[in-house]
C-alpha cells in the first residue's frame, strides 16, 4: 500500500505560481480541464454502488463523493473567477468541502448527475477562460485561506485539482478491485 502522502497527493501537492502562465501552459491547464468530465466517466463507467462506495484511502472520501466533489468546486471555481472578472479583488466565501461530501446526494446519489453537470460546466468554463485576454489572467480575488489569487493561478490550480482527483479514482477503483 501507498504511503499516506502518496494517497493524499497522488500528482503531488499543488505548488502556488511565482509568475504569470504563459499561453503554451495555459493551453495544458485549458486542455486538462476539458478532458476531465470524459475522463471521470470513462473512469467511473459500468461501476456498482460498492464499487462507487469504496474509499481511496483509509479516511477519505468515496470514489462517489469525489465526483461530486469536482462538480462542487468547480462550481465555485467558475463563479470565482466570473467574480474576478466583474469586480476589483472580491473577497470570495470559502465553502466547507468535507461537510458538503457528507451531504445526502453526495455520500449516495448517483456519480452520473454530477458527470452531467461537469459536462456542461466546463463547456462553460473554458468558453468564458478562452475568451480572457493575457491581461484578464492577472485580475484577482481574494480568498480567505490563500489570499490574492490570479485568475492564472487559479487555472493552474484547477488542472491540477483535476488531475489530483481523476488520481483519486484510479486509487479507489483500484481498492475496489482488491476487495
């Protein structure tokens, strides 16, 4: 078995930016964020509830809630950075993510109506990120833990969130198969 910080971070932990994207990166982090609903439902296809229902590490979410949980955050990502965009440096409002994954429709509603909205929120999301300029990538809001967050940092960190929970599933589906 894995060790506890390779169970938590299984793309490492997620490193805040010291300078501007430039676009190649930029376009990684876009392409990265596009691919995830499909990858998440490739992932997730044909799975039963005990196989949803199974723990990616001892103390963790379900492979269910953390399909949720994307959609969750992904949310309030899109709208934080709509906020950014429409104001000067908003303070934004943090959200308890492990009350939330303990939720109803999260420890036990099917992972497919999340699937569906990722779908149509990253459609979303990149046609609003796609249309920024270089300039609207500097715009901030201010979050209560991180402080002044770039709208390039925050696309780095979401591609990174992605590929940390599309970790997180492989992880569990794995277990899933030991079991």
């Amino acid at each position: 078995m894995a060790d506890l910080e390779n169970l938590r971070y299984p793309v490492g932990r997620f490193e805040r930016l010291k300078a501007p994207l430039d676009a190649a990166t930029r376009n990684a982090h876009f392409e990265t964020i596009e691919a995830t609903p499909a990858r998440f439902r490739a992932l997730v296809a044909g799975k039963s509830d005990a196989q949803l229902d199974t723990r990616y590490r001892p103390d963790g979410w379900t492979v269910r809630q953390v399909v949720h949980h994307v959609a969750d955050s992904h949310m309030n990502a899109y709208i934080r950075m709509k906020f950014a965009m429409t104001e000067d440096a908003p303070a934004i409002k943090a959200y308890d993510e492990g009350r939330w994954a303990e939720l109803p429709e999260a420890k036990s509603g099917p992972a497919g109506m999340s699937l569906a909205l990722l779908d149509g929120l990253h459609q979303r999301w990149l046609a609003f990120l796609r249309h920024l300029s270089d300039a609207d990538f500097s715009r901030v809001y201010v979050h209560p833990e991180l402080g002044r967050v770039t709208l390039d940092e925050a696309v780095s960190l979401y591609a990174w969130h992605c590929r940390h929970h599309e970790g997180h599933l492989k992880l569990g589906l794995s277990a899933a198969r030991e079991k």
